[in-house]
C-alpha cells in the first residue's frame, strides 16, 4: 500500500441496510410491489451504492430472495389448480353442494379406456360412413354404453335396459336435440 493510497482512500458509500433481513425492507419496497418496481429498486441502490462488494452481495441477496419467492408462489398455484377448486366447492352454497354430490370423477385408468374405444368409434365412423352408414357405428356404440353402464351398476340387464332406452330415445328425439341424428 502507498501513502498516496493510504491518505486518499476514496470515499465509497455503504448500504445502511445491509444487515436487514427482509429483503423487501433492504430493498426498500412493499411486500406487494410489482416486478418492475422490484427491479428499479435494485438497480437504483446498485448504481447508488457501487464500489463496495458486501453492498452489492445483499442487494443482490434481497433481489434473488424476492424473485424466488415469486417464482415458488406461482409454480404452486398452477400446481394447486385441484385445491382451488376443492376450496371453491366447500365455499359454495348448500344446494351446490348436494348437487355436485350426485355425481363422481372417474379414475384416469376408466376415463382413457373410454377415450380409446370412442376414439375408435370416431375413427371408424370417419373411415366407412359412406360404404355402410351408421348402424354399425350404433350398434357399437350402444354395446359400449351397457358396457360402462354394467361397469357403473353391476347388473348388465338393468345397463342393458338403460342402454336400450337411452338410444330409443336419441332416435326419437328431433335434430337439434338429437347429436346422433341418424
């Protein structure tokens, strides 16, 4: 060290805040601000306090806190979609509640098994719906549906009979009503 350097170290700022640690505080931001104001704040306190390296370090240390923080709380809520809707429910009305009680979700194992054979059924309909018209397709249809509707109950005549109305009456039924006009 010189005794230039030793009389005439040049006078760098330290950051008052450093040993804060809210990193909103040290940063000098409400715990509701925005990214932008975030990042003005730290840019701001690095132009203003430059020089010194532990300045720099908890800045930089609030800054990253800050910005994980935000980053966590958003991968959780995307992640947490089924709990908000859960959360929805328990908050809705009684009548909600009793009406969403007659009804269940399936298991990803029988939603896909549906998904195949209407896929099939799609497909297959598309490929020969001019050669032999629909009653092939109705006819397998109307066995998939007992089916489901056999899987569901576990008395194949009362899933057979249900089938059997069900598609009686989409037959019945005038065009706009009926999907499956045929």
């Amino acid at each position: 060290m010189s005794l230039h350097d030793f009389f005439f170290v040049e006078h760098v700022l330290v950051f008052p805040r450093q040993k804060t640690w809210d990193p909103y505080k040290l940063l000098g931001v409400d715990h509701d601000a925005s990214e932008e104001e975030i990042n003005s704040a730290r840019n701001f306190l690095l132009q203003q306090y430059a020089g010194y390296e532990e300045n720099e370090e908890a800045i930089e240390g609030a800054y990253d806190k800050i910005m994980m923080k935000s980053y966590s709380h958003r991968k959780k809520s995307k992640i947490n979609l089924k709990r908000k809707l859960i959360k929805q429910v328990e908050e809705s009305p009684s009548w909600v509640k009793s009406l969403l009680g007659h009804f269940e979700v399936p298991s990803m194992d029988v939603v896909s098994k549906r998904f195949a054979l209407f896929g099939f059924i799609a497909g297959w309909s598309i490929a020969t719906s001019a050669e032999t018209g629909p009653t092939f397709q109705l006819a397998l249809a109307l066995v998939s549906c007992i089916y489901f509707l056999n899987d569901k109950m576990k008395n194949l005549a009362r899933a057979s009979a249900t089938g059997l109305v069900s598609t009686c009456i989409i037959r019945v039924l005038p065009w706009p009503l009926s999907v499956a006009h045929i």
